[in-house]
C-alpha cells in the first residue's frame, strides 16, 4: 500500500471509532434522562416499570437503524410540501 492510502485507511478507522463514540455517548446520555424520567413516575408499578426498561433498552439499541429512517420519511414530507407550497423566494 501506498502513503496515501494508508493515510486514507487510517482516516477511515479514525472516522469509523469517532462516529461509534459519538453515538454511544447520545445513546447514554438519553439511556439515562429517560430512565431517571421512569424511575421519577409515580403511578408505574412494577410491571410497568419493567416493560418501560424493557421498551427503552430496546429503543437505545435500535435507534441508529430507526433515525436515518425517520431523517428520509421527514425529509420526503418535506419535499412533498415543498413541492405544494413554493415559497416566493423559490419561484424567483
């Protein structure tokens, strides 16, 4: 291999470890705002509670598949309107 694509290579690696970190430190950080929120309820019993936990690890682990999802069904929408309801400043 040459300089260039180890160079490359290793940005690829630095960007691949920078996005997983990024997206374990989100998925903590609202993990733990939605849990506190649970435990903060004090209607829940214990099979509520059990189910919330349940529903949110499940939500955490599945969440990087449902955002892009969610980002080209908003996006989608958006165009639709767009499409509808031009804005005078498009027109021009």
């Amino acid at each position: 291999m040459t300089s260039d694509s180890l160079l490359v290579a290793n940005a690829l690696k630095v960007t691949f470890v920078v996005v997983i970190l990024a997206y374990a430190s989100m998925a903590a950080i609202f993990f733990s705002h939605w849990l506190k929120a649970l435990y903060q309820d004090p209607m829940m019993d214990a099979d509520e509670m059990f189910v919330s936990k349940l529903m949110l690890a499940i939500a955490t682990l599945f969440w990087p598949v449902v955002v892009p999802f969610c980002y080209l069904e908003l996006s989608a929408k958006f165009q639709r309107v767009k499409r509808r309801h031009p804005l005078k400043s498009d027109s021009h």
